[in-house]
C-alpha cells in the first residue's frame, strides 16, 4: 500500500498539510483502500467519542468523511459528506473497536455505498463513489461502474485511528461543532473530470 502522502492528492493535503480539526469528543480515522487495475482510495472518517465502545456505527452516525480516488497515482474525483443530496446512496458500517470498516457477509449484503449504489450507476456525471456489495468492492466514476477497480467483496477492510485528520468544510455536517476546518475543499490543479482508461472502458 503506498505512503498517505505520497504524490500531490486531495487527501494527502486535507490530512497531512492542516491543523487538527481538534475536538476531544470526536474521534477520527484514516483509510486507504488499494483496488486492481491501478485504481485507490484515500479517505478519512470522523464519529463523536460517545460512540467509540459500539460495536457498529452507520451512516447516520457520521459527523464528518471524504474520499479522494486516484488512478496510477493521479486524482480522478472526490466525494465528501456534504455533498450529499436526498437522492445520493450513502449507507456506511464502520466498526470502531475493530479499526475497520465492515466487509460484505451474509448478514451485511451491502455494507458500503459512498455515493454509489449496487448498480455502480449513480455517482454523477462528474462524480466519484464507492461500494461494498455481494459481487465486490468497487469504484464508480463519471456515474459508471468501474470494473477494473474491483476486488473480493469479503477482503478487510482496515482503518487507521488518527485525530490529528483534519477535514475540509464539505466533509463535515457541522464544521462549526467540529473545531478548526478549512472554508473550501481541496481541488488540486491538475483535477479535471476524465474519462474512463482504456482498460475499464472496454470492459463495458
């Protein structure tokens, strides 16, 4: 898996150059997540300390989240909690005494849907987004399901406890709650929206 900071993306900026956001009752995480065909993920997590001895916390427990894709190493979108819409697919598990997110099983047929739904259709024209169902764990970009990226939907899942994350304002429901955030997300220069490689687009 490569370093957090490595190269020029959003989040190695939004997690390694800003202060803390600082609140002793929250609690925060950082992931990466390493897919096939050269596709990743970079993100981060934040949930109040009042819920760190659950076994579970979902969607709705969630008081900040980004996640910052790539393709070889290049950032190819974004997507941050408040980015949400009504229509957006946003369900998460995450399980915080086991510094992991939760994988698919029978009892979580569809454990992760960060702006993507099971279709792998509707993370947006422009958009980015991430699933866990029963087939695999997956990206969609452009609003189309990236199958180069996929890997076994039963592989862990692993999150990293850091508190010094710092978030972008849109990653945050209630940044005035959450300490010190930036006013605008990080958008690197060289991000455009793109077009599917080669090797994905032949896939569809």
């Amino acid at each position: 898996m490569r370093s957090w900071t490595k190269g020029a993306g959003i989040a190695a900026l939004a997690v390694a150059g800003w202060p803390g956001f600082g609140q002793a009752s929250d609690l925060a995480w950082r992931f990466e997540w390493q897919g096939n065909g050269g596709y990743e993920m970079r993100g981060a997590i934040a949930i109040d300390a009042a819920l760190a001895e659950r076994d579970y916390v979902y969607a709705e427990d969630v008081e900040c989240f980004m996640v910052d894709g790539y393709f070889e190493d290049e950032p190819i979108g974004r997507w941050a909690l408040g980015m949400k819409t009504d229509e957006t697919s946003w369900s998460l598990t995450f399980r915080p005494k086991q510094d992991a997110f939760e994988v698919f099983s029978e009892q979580s047929p569809m454990p992760q849907a960060w702006n993507m739904n099971g279709f792998g259709t509707d993370c947006g024209r422009e958009g980015f987004g991430f699933n866990i169902g029963n087939a695999a764990q997956d990206l969609c970009l452009n609003g189309r399901l990236v199958i180069a990226s996929q890997v076994s939907p039963t592989r862990p899942f692993p999150a990293t406890r850091d508190d010094t994350v710092s978030f972008p304002a849109d990653a945050c429901l209630a940044p005035a709650l959450l300490g010190q955030v930036e006013t605008e997300a990080p958008v690197p220069a060289s991000y455009s929206p793109v077009t599917l490689p080669a090797e994905a687009a032949a896939e569809r």
